[in-house]
C-alpha cells in the first residue's frame, strides 16, 4: 500500500466543469481567462478555476487507516489548512456557500 501523501502544486490557468456545469464549455464566467484549458472532470460541482498564485493541495489517504467518515475527514483537512495560514498570519475561513478555504 501507499503511504499517505499530501501534494501541494499551482496549475497552470485551466477550468475545470464539474457534473452541474453546463453541457457545453460556453458560457464560462465573464472574466474568463483568455489563455486557459477547459476540461470536463469526473467530479461533482459547478465550474472551478485554477491557475498561478493559487495553491491548491491534493490530499491522498486510505480512511481505512483513520476514520471512514468523508466528512469528518474534509472537515479537518480545511481546520488544518485555516489553522496553518493563521500561523504565517494569513487570515482563512470557510465560506457556508463554497467549499474549501479562502483567505
């Protein structure tokens, strides 16, 4: 088995249209970057953007080594990822509408 990994990376600009995206790339948010990739992911959501200056971080567990409870689990990954940014004095918080950290 694989060892517990947490991959940190920037992409390059790219959108990314999940299951509640329209069906076809168009139309994409008025500030559409003009030079990004749009793909289609197997994932649930809305249209995501990605791109320079944002860290995104992968984290790749086996639950079965913790706790098999998903939210649980994303609940203390975005705890950790506030708790980190306010040691570097970054102010973070959840947004009740849109996942994930936002600073």
């Amino acid at each position: 088995p694989l060892p517990d990994v947490l991959l940190l990376l920037q992409h390059p600009p790219v959108y990314t249209l999940g299951s509640s995206s329209p069906k076809s790339t168009t139309p994409l948010p008025e500030h559409f970057h003009p030079h990004a990739a749009v793909h289609r992911a197997p994932r649930g959501g809305n249209t995501t953007f990605h791109g320079p200056g944002q860290l995104v971080g992968y984290p790749i567990f086996d639950l079965r080594n913790h706790r098999k409870d998903l939210r649980w689990y994303l609940d203390g990954v975005l705890a950790a990822v506030i708790a980190t940014c306010g040691d570097f004095g970054v102010a973070a918080h959840r947004h009740p509408r849109h996942p994930g950290v936002w600073v």
